[in-house]
DNA sequence: AATGATCCTTAACTTTTACTTAACACAGTC
DNA sequence: GACTGTGTTAAGTAAAAGTTAAGGATCATT
C-alpha cells in the first residue's frame, strides 16, 4: 500500500454501497471519510476540508447537485474534486452535475477499477509540481528516477545540482524563473548561497548542451526556451 | 455564439465523427483543429499547442493511449486537457487510458450534450490559471511569465523597466498615468531618479511600437491608446 | 582512515546590458 | 519672447551576469 496524503469524503444514503467504496479508496492509501446523506455531507465536508469528495446525485434530505452547488459557492471548496454517482443511463442527471461544477461522474453499478483510476486521474491534476518520471521537451529527456538526460541521443548524468536546475526550468518551458525561486526550489530555503552560483551552474549547462537552450532575462532570472 | 480562446483539437480517424464534433465545437465559440490519425495529433497538438484535446483510442499509425502518453511526457502538455473517446462498455481502453493520464472519456455514440457539458465542465477548471500572467489589449499581449511582449505576430524581450512601464499602462487602457504614479510604481518610492528618465523610456518604447500607441497628456502623464 | 575524484561554492575580475543623466531642441502657453 | 513641460540624443555610470580558477566539501573506494 503505497502512502499518499489525498483525504477522500464519500457521501451516499446506502450503508453497503458507501463501505464498498470506503473500502476500495483506503486500500489505495487515501484518507477517507463518510457521510449517508447531503446535510451530513456538507458538515463533513467543512470540517474536514477533502481533496476530492464521491457523491451520489439520489439522496434524502439534500441531493448531490445541491450539496455540489452549496459547496460550490464557497471559496474553501472551489478546487476540492467532485465526482458524481449516478445511476445508469441517467443523462439529465449527468449533465445537471456537471453544470453543477462537478469534474467528473460514474454511472452505478460502480467498478473498482474504474473508480479507482478516475480518482487517481482527478488527484493528478491537483498536484502539478509532480515531475516524477520522464519529462520530455524538445531534444531533452529528463529521467527523474535515474537522473539521467537524454540529448540528441545521448545521455548525461549531471551532477544534482545541475540536473534540478535544469529540470525545474524545462518543467516550465518558457516560463522565466527569478532568481529567489531558484535558490528556493533547488538550494532550499535554509541555505544560503552566493550570486553568482546559480550563474555557474547556468554556465556549465550551457557548455554542456550549447548555449541556444538557456536564456538570460536580466534582472529577473533565466528561462528554458522551447 | 459566446467568444472563448479556448483551442481544441479533434483527432480521430473517421472522417464524420471529426466533423461532427468538430461542428459542435465550432458553435460554441472553441477554436478547432483536427487531425485523422496519432501522428498527425502529436504534430498538430505541438504546433497549436490546444488548451483540450478530444482523443479517439482505437486508431491507426499510433493509437490514442500512445498519443496521450507521449504527450503527458512533455512538460508543454502537461497541464492539456485529455478526452478520449471509447467504444461503448470498453472497460480495459478505459483504464488504460485514464492511468495514461487522460483527463475523461467518453462512450461512443457521442451525444453532442454530454461532449460539451464535459468540455466545459474540464476548461472551467483550466480557467484560472490560464487568466493569470497574460494580458492582451489589441494587437498587444503582454506575457508576464515570459516576460515576453508579443506585437503582431512577433515578439520581443524588453528590458526591466520598459517592459513595467507598458506593463503598467497597458493594463488600464485609457487611463492617464501621472508621472508620480508612474515613478511610484516602477521605479518605487526608494529611488528618485530626474525628470527625463520617464521620457527615455518612454521613447524607447514608441521607438519599437510606433508613435501611436502611448499618448502624452501633458502637464500630467501617459496612457496607452486602446 | 587515507586517497582520489567529483562536485559545489566563492571571490576576483571582465564583459555586457540596461539605466540614468545632462545638454540641448522643440512646442505650446501666458 | 520667456517659461514650462516634453522630445531626443549620446555619453557616462551603475548593475547584473559571465567567466575563471582555486579551495573546500562530499563521496566512494580502497
């Protein structure tokens, strides 16, 4: 069981079905919680503040679309992940929840896999900064796990702080990053470094891959041109 | 027909089902583009750089998982929407190209309905983001993340203080700036610096757009013509 | 623990770029 | 026609970034 900080609420009226689904998101590491029907739901909801939250659209006392509107409305929850439950082939329902501001829904009888995957492709987006993996632009190919990149074919391993420089400028391409957000996200806040280091790795990248990659914003920082 | 910036590509390989959506797009105000097989999505996708991307599964030369994937590898794309399209209770495509990193799917029949409802439902949460770092008056946008200045289909990088200064006048079109406000925030309150400094940049700016963009008023300061 | 290699940071210096100034020209106003 | 505010230009100055080499830290290897 993998560890991940996503707290989950689950809000539906039928016991069996809400353990169901518990279930299934705890196995996969997610904090989760419940509610049986949409007043409870929301009181949850404010008290635990849920990345993302399963409602289900048919249900006593507040249903889905209303509880998505209510907490639509406030700020806390402009960003919190809604998906609808909805029962099969309902398409009015389907298209009321996603004018209701939800971001996704999933017709009953609900299958773990599916909603398993659904869940993990919404978190995603919600943590951008993310950049496991490869990340690939241009001719580079950057390898988080070996910290390798591919250029044109062959491949480097940079010193690390070389390749975290380089990585957080291509993981933005375009974007101009100051030199403070530079020393924050590669040397940390804690430690404090001279003007001119960040320059001397700069120079050692762009001795490394030729200097067309790399650009200079003076009085602001440097970019990654795409 | 509402206006939005919004660019969508379609890419699937039967020619009617492209057009359809497209169509239906096309009515709702999205700049549309397609393209009929994988290859061609990769090519199109990098050169108008869409903001969501409708993406058929079942293709010929590359299919929509291997698109998606590919995509989702280049920082560019990172934060592109992703819809695929499935044929109808393919459960296995579905997950597959949700792990993929796609963002929805939708079952085939398309009901024109449901694609724009989820459309929407995706760029409402693309919105925000998109909004901040740019703004565009005219034949004028100005990139703050890039610190770019794009002017006609060209684009230039101006120096520190000519880039605020258009910066500032350009995001009230109109208003007459006085020179104080101008020298507050620019320049900041710390530094004094003589009366022609304003004037130099200001030339310099007109030197590199032409005359008619930044007007005098005097006795009291500048604004940008809209 | 000693060795050697690699990597990181620094300091001094150079180069580049941007910014400011000063001197003067011009236009409108009283 | 003197006064005021702005336009223009080129030159001087300041600030930021580039460059280099050296010293110290770190790490793996023996």
């Amino acid at each position: 069981m993998e560890k991940n900080n996503f707290k989950i609420l689950v809000v539906d009226d039928e016991p069996d079905i809400v353990e169901f689904i518990v279930y299934n998101l705890k196995r996969e590491g997610y904090e989760v919680s419940s509610a049986h029907d949409g007043l409870e739901g929301i009181k949850v909801a404010e008290k635990v503040k849920p990345d993302l939250i399963v409602l289900d659209i048919m249900m006593p006392r507040l249903d889905g679309v209303e509880v998505c509107e209510h907490l639509r409305r406030n700020p806390t929850f402009k960003n919190t992940l809604i998906i609808f439950l909805t029962a099969l082939g309902d398409e009015q329902s389907e298209i009321k929840g996603l004018n209701a501001g939800a971001d996704d829904y999933i017709v009953k009888p609900i299958k773990p896999k599916i909603l398993l995957t659904r869940v993990k492709a919404l978190l995603r987006r919600l943590s951008p900064d993310e950049v496991s993996g490869k990340n690939q632009i241009g001719d580079f190919i950057i390898d988080t796990e070996q910290y390798l990149v591919h250029y044109k074919k062959d491949h480097y391993s940079l010193p690390r702080k070389e390749f975290e420089l380089l990585n957080l400028l291509i993981s933005k391409p375009g974007k101009v990053f100051h030199r403070d957000e530079i020393l924050n996200k590669v040397w940390g806040t804690e430690v404090i470094v001279g003007d001119r280091t960040i320059d001397v790795h700069i120079r050692k990248l762009r001795q490394r891959f030729g200097d067309d990659h790399i650009s200079t914003v003076k009085g602001i920082g440097y970019k990654f041109e795409a």
